[in-house]
C-alpha cells in the first residue's frame, strides 16, 4: 500500500476571514445570528464539528483526544465577517426574522445591530433559473459576462472594505433548475464561449463559482445546482491551486439514509422499497416546489441509496428496490421540516420488516453549522496549499463532489473517519486505522 504523501505545511489563521454567502435567506442568517451570538457567549454551536468535535491521537490507551479546534488551525469567530449576496433587498435581521427559523426575543433583538449591517449586494440572478422567486435587487443586466464581472468587482470591494486577508465563498442560494454538465461545461474556452453568447446552460450559481475561483477564492455548494461541479470548473480550481466542494448540504432525510443504508448492508439485510416524503414550509420549500427546481434535488435525494447499496453487487438483497422521494409545500411548518421515511426490508429467508422513521426536524438549525463548518475547513485547506476537490468534506454533502472516475462514498461514519484522517495528516500525525492488533500481539 502506498504510504500517505508527506503533510504540508499549513499556514497559520491570522486576520481577518470573510465569508461571502450567495443567498442570505434561511440558512445564511441562521448561521451568521448563530456566529454572532457565539461570539458573545450567548449561544452553543450545537451541530458544529469544527466547533464542538474531538479528534482522538495515537493509540486508545494514550488518552489524548483535543479539541479539533485546538488541533487544527481554524480562524477565530472574532476574525469572521460575513458578506452576502440576494435578489430580495431586505437585511439581515429582516430577513432572519421574515425566515422564522430564530426566536425573536431570545435570538435576533440582541444582535440586531449588527445583523441590519449586513446588507445584500443586488445578486446575478436571473429567474429563468429559480422560477418562484421575483427578486427587486439585482444586477442592471442578465448579461452572463456583465454578472460575472460585477460578481468579480463585488468581491473586490467586500474584501477591501472589510479588510480581509482570506475570502471563502458559500452557496445557500436557491436551488435552481435542472441543468446537465454539456459541452459548455467542457473547458475554458468553451465555457467562456458559452458566458459571451449567454448559452443557457450557464446558471448564475457557475458564474459565482468562476468568479470566486478567478479570485483565488474557495467556494462550497450547498445546494445540489451543479455550480462548480463541472468538468471545467474542476479542472480550472485544480490549475488555480483553490478548493472546492459540494453538492447539497446533508442535513435531514438524507443524512439519516446513509446511516441506516450502510446499516441495512453491513448486516447483509435485503431491501424492497424506501418511500421518503416531506412537508416543508420555507422559501426553499417554495422553490423546490416547482418540478424543474425540484428535478435538480430529487437527483441529489436519489443517488444516495444506489451508490450505498451497490445493487449490482448483490442483486439478491438490493436489485429490485423501489425508491421514492417527495417534497410537498405546506407552508403553516415554515422551516420546520417533517419527513417520513417508511423502509420495507427483509431478512432471514425474504421475511419482510418494516422500519419508520418521523423526523420532525428543522432545516436550518442543522445546515448552518454544517455552513460555518465547510466555511472554516475550507479556509484551512486554502492555507494548506490543498486546490481541487476536497473529497474529506463529504460528510457535509449529499451528492459528494469526487475526482472523475471514482464513486462518492456516502455512509456518514466512513466519512468522519476520513476527514478527521486527513485533519490528523494536515498536522503530520498517523492516521487511525481501527486495526488495533498492538492491542493484543505482544513481542
Ligand atoms: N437543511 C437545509 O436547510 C438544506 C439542506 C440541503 C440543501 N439546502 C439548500 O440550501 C439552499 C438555501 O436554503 P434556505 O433554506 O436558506 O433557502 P431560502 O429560500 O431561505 O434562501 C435562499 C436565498 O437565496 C436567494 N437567491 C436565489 N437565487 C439567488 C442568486 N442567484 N443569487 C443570490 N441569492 C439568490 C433567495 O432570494 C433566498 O433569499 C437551498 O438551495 C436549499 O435547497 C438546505
């Protein structure tokens, strides 16, 4: 076996991080009130692995499990300030009290200030691509090369105003329409062809994404839109030395399918069907409401089970599953997602079971930590000389962005243990096998 290539060198977190969201609805406010309240010491970052987790070093019995924060070198939250993009004009703490998702009194009167500072620049939108949305603050123009270079200048100006040394950008935008990677999607000069003829097959989200890449700047999807997942996209961050990741934040249903998928597999259990249905009542679930914006989650939500089960691998237990997946409107829950999961199985001699699941969970309170997260992680493979795809961020996605050729690997656990390997060779420590035999040979 290969041994791992030598850890670099990572640069230390000093100065300012500013972290530009496309989007500042839901998720992005949740996430910055959550910041900014942390910073005060009046809120936890429940949900947060950077913030909350534990890494454990060398052998068991050696006792020695820091922080991940005090492991790693993550920037500060006083060194964090927050920029966004978005077609609706309202600031932050309008939007976060129009989203719903904190409690007014408790979480947003008290960081109101600095919450109305934050005001959205007028987003590269285009409602050919996120259909239930009518935005009034947008660029002068759906020129794709004019959007891209005011993408480009907004950076700019962010990045002097506020006196950053490093920049990532996040997107917690809408999901927007369907789209195939194609030949516009193939390499640069195509893909540049495409922007000055405004081929639809560009969506605003890719415009971002090129213009943070051209900007030396690490971006994350958190949306299952293709954005930077693209063949010249990939190919251009690799060149350029910047990460990326994506696709679709995995925060509810999906996270809980590939804990139980992989369980299902790794006690040889068979599988007949697996109905997934939701109600949600938030903007996004408005968005996601229309077939063409949904077609692009539904792809994302699909996926999951066929790459867990490997049903041509063993037919006998997963060739013929019936997988189902629906998202419903319902306003009166606002963000607070239900979803059931109804799971047909079978064992021992085809005996069949049934598995329910009720999660009454609630949308943005698990993604905005998975945002700081990425955000965080993502800086720090910057300053670790680390470009391309960051593979070790899975954990995050639904649809894992992976080198062309491979298969993403989705089971929850694996991909904990493999980023906080690669956290371990960040700092030139050994990874942790689970081996364990010097537990129980002895010389
Ligand atoms: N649990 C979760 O919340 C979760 C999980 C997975 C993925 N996501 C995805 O994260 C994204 C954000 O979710 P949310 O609940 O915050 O949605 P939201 O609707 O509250 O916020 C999205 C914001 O993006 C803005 N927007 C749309 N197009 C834009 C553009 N081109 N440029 C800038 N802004 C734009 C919208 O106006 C809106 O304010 C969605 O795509 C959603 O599917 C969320």
């Amino acid at each position: 076996m290969a041994s791992p290539p030598p850890s670099p060198t990572v640069a230390p977190a000093d100065g300012r991080l500013g972290i530009l969201c496309v989007g500042l609805g839901a998720v992005t406010t949740t996430l910055i009130a959550g910041v900014e309240l942390a910073k005060r010491g009046e809120g936890e970052l429940v949900g947060s692995l950077a913030e909350m987790g534990t890494i454990r070093l060398g052998k068991r019995t050696d006792d020695n499990v820091p922080r991940i924060r005090d492991f790693v070198p993550l920037a500060d939250l006083d060194q964090i300030v927050f920029g966004a993009w978005d077609p609706y004009p309202d600031d932050a703490y309008t939007a976060a009290s129009r989203a719903g998702v904190l409690d007014q009194a408790r979480h947003l009167e008290g960081i109101a200030d600095a919450l109305r500072a934050i005001q959205p620049m007028p987003a590269a939108f285009d409602p050919a691509y996120v259909k239930r949305l009518e935005g009034t603050n947008v660029m002068a123009s759906v020129d794709k090369r004019a959007m891209l270079d005011q993408i480009r200048a907004d950076i700019a100006t962010f990045r002097d105003e506020n006196l950053c040394d490093r920049v990532v950008m996040i997107w917690c935008a809408s999901t927007e329409v369907y789209i195939e990677p194609g030949p516009a999607h193939a390499d640069l000069d195509a893909f540049e062809a495409a922007i000055d003829a405004n081929d639809p097959a560009i969506a605003p989200s890719m415009l971002y994404a090129y213009a943070a890449l051209q900007e030396g700047i690490p971006f994350a999807n958190g949306a299952p839109n293709l954005a930077v997942d693209t063949p010249v996209l990939r190919t251009y961050a690799d060149q350029q030395g910047v990460p990326i990741c994506g696709k679709d934040f995995k925060t509810g249903q999906t996270m809980i399918k590939t804990v139980l998928g992989p369980m299902l597999k790794a006690r040889m259990l068979g599988l007949n069907g697996w109905y997934s249905t939701n109600i949600l009542g938030n903007r996004d679930g408005e968005v996601l409401d229309d077939p063409e914006n949904f077609k692009t989650k539904e792809q994302s939500k699909l996926g999951v089970l066929e790459d867990v089960l490997e049903p041509d691998r063993f037919p006998a237990l997963y060739g013929d599953v019936y997988h189902k997946v629906r998202i419903n409107y319902y306003p009166p829950r606002g963000d607070n997602k239900e979803g059931w999961d109804n799971i047909d199985l079978f064992g021992w001699l085809g005996y069949p079971m049934q598995l329910k699941v009720d999660f009454l969970c609630r949308d943005s309170i698990l993604a905005a930590p998975l945002a700081l997260d990425l955000c965080l992680f993502l800086d720090l493979a910057q300053r670790a000389g680390l470009g391309g795809i960051q593979e070790w961020l899975s954990f995050y996605f639904k649809s894992p962005q992976v080198a062309p050729g491979l298969y993403p690997e989705h089971d929850l656990f694996i991909q904990l243990t493999k980023l906080k390997n690669t956290l371990r060779w960040l700092q030139g420590e050994d990874p942790i096998t689970h081996l364990g035999m010097d537990y129980y040979l002895s010389d």
